[in-house]
C-alpha cells in the first residue's frame, strides 16, 4: 500500500502532534476492536479468534525490525520484556546506560543490585566510548523519549561486539518509523501503543537465540507451552522451543488492536515512513528558526508553550517550557502549520 493511500484510514482532530505519548489507530485497527468489543459483550465470540490476532501481530512485528518470527516474543510492557534478561545477568555485572534513559530500559538493570550487578551511566553522545572490557550489557533506547535523539546504533553495537558485551535496545520511539536492523542486537524490545499504533498492553522483543538459551523463563505459563491448547493442566514443563517461551498470556484486545496497525505499518514500509515523518520534523523546526534534524520527535523551548498550544488546539507535551512535538504518518503540514501559528 503506498503511503498516500494509507492516510486515508485516520481522520484525527487537527493538531495531534503527540506520537510520543501515544499513538492513533488506523481504521481496520479501530474496527477489529470494535467488533471484537461487542462479541464479548454479548458472548458470541471465540477468544481463539482474539488470538489469532497475536500471532499476526509477532509476525508484522518480525516483519518490521527484520528478525525471524520464531525470535520474537510478546508480553505486556517492554520493562517486562527485559526482566528474564536482566536476572540473567552474573552477580557482579556491569551494564552501561545512557544518563537520561527511559527507566524502563533501566529500572529492570538497577533492580538487580542486590546481587553486586552495577549500573554505569554516561552522556548519550559518549555511550559507544564508555563500552569497556569490564562491560557485559549496553542498554539505550534507539531513540531518546526526553528529546528525541537517534542514538548511534552502529558505533554502540560495533563497541559492544569488540569488547564482547550484550546489547539491550528499546525501540519504543523508534519502530513504526526508523529503519533498523533488528538481528544487530542481542534484545530489542518495543511497547507498541506508541508509533505501532496499537492499545496500550501489547509489546514485543527480539530474543537473539544465543542470549536466549542462556536465560530462564520465569513467566513460563500455558501460552508459552510448546503447543499453547495442550498446556493448560498439569506436568511436566513443556515450552516452546522457540522464544514463544518467554511469552506471557496475551491481553486479546490489545493485540486484535495490534495486529491491523502493525500489518498496514509493514506493507507502508517503514522507509516511507521515515521520510514522511522527518519532512514534518524539519519544517517544525524550520518554521521555528532551528536546524533541520534526523528525528521524528524534536524538541524546542519556547516562552508560555503550553498556554500557547492550547489556545490553538495542538496537542504535544510540554515539560517546563519545552515542546516536545511528534509527527507520524496522520500527521499533515496543517498540523505543522496550526502549531508554528501558536507558538511565533
């Protein structure tokens, strides 16, 4: 589907520049769930139909990032996600962060310092510098939620593979709209209600095979069985294979959300998205007086933002004075224009 085409399937209020905080859903994907919706109200639904949509959603996932299927886990929240590879980190281990990271991709980390595992924060611009041979885990989102900086992903990992560390990503801001390459990292995970699209409580991860069979599933439950519809009582523990080991039981609605969103996602291209989304970062920035930039999510200080942005409908978060204004492929130059009317 080209992308013109797909901006057919959202009519938003004008001024929605918040992608950041959460994202839209397409049409297909508010029907699913409508439809979904009144089949449990009334009961005349099957939850293996629900199910179904989680499946779709792992593989358009796959498809997304650029990783097998049969790597690709789902849960509730990237932090979750992250939780059996953090425990299975050795006593002692050192994991190198940015400084202003999500703590989502570093409260899982920090939480395990009771066992002797420590913490190392740096500068984002010195994150690939700071890898060291004490190093066992990098951790950094591709792409900064405080202000929207692409991390250089290429130089941390090259850093990271020279010094023999693992490399934990959240890509939270960054899948649905940056390309990458997902088989590069060791783990990538990624809360899809932001740029995906989806409802809130549908995530995924990569699990690299090698880092995978080093952990243990401590979530283990029925739909992580080897085959899902014979696990439901009894022993002995019999996992998938796969990473479906680590998965948790789907919330149904949330991945019947998911799976249209991802799917138009994956035949847009994400490429055509970028390109889309950058072109409306840059004339925000343009329109401001501020140099052009690689991001999706930009960030500018401006005096009485908030107030300004209200009075014109926009909708973006501002915290003490910045505006942090986020663009996906909904968005439109009138969007742009409304905001750069409000706040020059």
């Amino acid at each position: 589907m080209e992308l013109d085409e797909a901006r057919n399937l959202w009519q938003p209020q004008p001024g929605w520049l918040n992608t950041a905080t959460y994202g839209l859903p397409p049409e297909p994907a508010w029907e699913a769930l409508q439809t979904a919706l009144a089949d449990w109200r009334f009961g005349r639904g099957s939850f293996e139909a629900w199910d179904a949509a989680t499946g779709r959603s792992r593989s358009a996932f796959a498809r997304l990032i650029g990783v097998p299927v049969a790597d690709v886990t789902v849960g509730a929240t990237a932090s979750q996600l992250l939780a059996p590879v953090a425990a299975g980190l050795p006593d002692h281990a050192t994991v190198v962060a940015p400084e202003v990271e999500f703590t989502s991709n570093l409260f899982p980390w920090l939480a395990q310092e009771p066992r002797g595992v420590r913490v190392r924060t740096v500068p984002l611009e010195k994150l690939a510098d700071s890898i060291d041979a004490d190093t066992d885990l990098v951790a950094f989102s591709l792409v900064q939620s405080s202000d929207g900086t692409v991390a250089a992903y290429d130089e941390v990992v090259a850093a990271a593979r020279a010094h023999g560390a693992l490399v934990a990503v959240d890509a939270t801001q960054a899948c649905g709209w940056l390309p990458f390459d997902g088989t590069r990292a060791d783990v990538v995970v990624v809360g899809a209600y932001k740029w995906l699209m989806a409802p809130r409580g549908a995530s995924f991860a990569y699990l690299a095979p090698a880092l995978r069979d080093r952990l243990r599933p401590d979530a283990a439950n029925w739909y992580a069985g080897r085959d899902p519809h014979s696990s439901y009582y009894g022993p002995p523990l019999r996992l998938a294979d796969d990473a479906r080991r680590f998965d948790i039981s789907p919330a149904w609605f949330s991945f019947v959300g998911a799976a249209p969103a991802l799917e138009l996602l994956a035949d847009v291209g994400v490429p055509a998205v970028h390109d889309h989304d950058v072109a409306l970062a840059n004339r925000f920035l343009t329109g401001l007086g501020r140099p052009t930039g690689n991001s999706a999510i930009v960030t500018v200080e401006v005096p009485d933002a908030q107030q300004r942005l209200e009075r014109a409908g926009v909708r973006a978060a501002v915290r003490a004075g910045r505006v942090r204004a986020s663009f996906h492929l909904y968005s439109t130059e009138a969007d742009v224009d409304l905001a750069l009317n409000a706040l020059t």
